[in-house]
C-alpha cells in the first residue's frame, strides 16, 4: 500500500478497504471491548489514562498494519 513512500499512520487507515477497516476495528475492540464508554472522548481518555490498555491498543495496530498491509511503522518524536 506504501510501496517506497512515507504517508502517516491515519491516512494509511482512512485508505483501506472497508473491510481491512473492519478487521482492524474488530482486533482492537477485542482488547476495548470489555469497557464502558459512552463516546469516543471517554474512550480515548480511559486508554490514555491506562498505560497497559495504550500498549495493547499500539501492539494491536502495528501488528494489523504489518502482518495485513505488509508495512512498516517508523516511529519520530
């Protein structure tokens, strides 16, 4: 999908398919999906505040992009 190309994370996930969406949805709601939450502003402050479900979260979607899109992540602070 990025063949020889840096393009950001978020705009990699808003260029998949619908169904690779799905898949990824559906591995990171099998680490979420234990938890209440009413919006994605409560959701995203619970893994924030959560080191160990940040982790999950992260692992969850590298290994998505890696093994699915055959990418690879590079990480710049």
């Amino acid at each position: 999908m990025t063949t020889g190309q840096f393009k950001p994370l978020p705009q990699i996930i808003m260029e998949m398919t619908t169904e690779q969406q799905q898949r990824l949805y559906e591995d990171i709601m099998a680490i979420l999906g234990s938890l209440n939450w009413t919006d994605v502003a409560q959701l995203t402050a619970i893994v924030m505040g959560n080191a160990s479900l940040q982790q999950q979260v992260t692992a969850a979607l590298l290994n998505y992009v890696h093994k699915e899109l055959q990418a690879e992540v590079h990480y710049v602070d």
